[in-house]
C-alpha cells in the first residue's frame, strides 16, 4: 500500500463516488442482466455500466478506474470483452488503520 496513491486517487470527487457505488453496488445497479449472464456483482461491475452512471466518457472513466486499480483500492476482472471492477477491501481496510494511526 502506497499512501500517496490511494491520496490522489481519493482527490476527485467521482472516483470517491466509483468507490461508494461500489461498495454496495446493488443499490446502484442492476443485478438482473448480470445473473442472466452468470456472473454477479461479487465479480464486479462492469466499466461501462460505471461509465453510463457517471455521465463522464468512457476513456475518462478508464483512466479514473486505473488510477485506483494502480493505487490498489480496486480489483478488476476481464470476462469476453467486459473488464468489471470490484473494490480491494484488503487495501481499504489498511490505508483506513494507517489513517487511524498515523493522523
């Protein structure tokens, strides 16, 4: 875990808002077309239903989702052509003790 990343990926508001969606994506998303295909929301959620949810383009959602992934605070998945991402909750719950302890 590098501070100085996750930091700067927690510095713009959407990205925030991507971690929050993806806490409990359930209340963000729709499930259903995802069970029909056999997968859930434990895989993770695909990037353009984060693209569409946001209202931002698709290569600026991208870039957002890398910079967390390179922070280690997402984990991401590729299935066909879909690449879905899910929240490191591992990495979460380390920067969150290291904010604890060290501020």
């Amino acid at each position: 875990m590098e501070p100085s990343q996750i930091y700067k990926a927690l510095s713009n508001d959407t990205r925030r808002q991507i971690l929050l969606w993806l806490k409990n994506p359930e209340e963000f998303f729709d499930e259903k077309i995802y069970l029909q295909q056999g997968i859930s929301f434990q895989i993770g959620v695909c990037v353009r239903d984060i693209q569409l949810k946001a209202g931002l383009a698709q290569s600026v959602i991208s870039n957002y989702l890398l910079t967390m992934q390179q922070a280690g605070l997402l984990q991401s998945e590729r299935i066909g052509k879909w690449t879905y991402y899910r929240r490191n909750e591992k990495t979460i719950q380390e920067f969150r003790e290291y904010v604890q302890k060290e501020l």
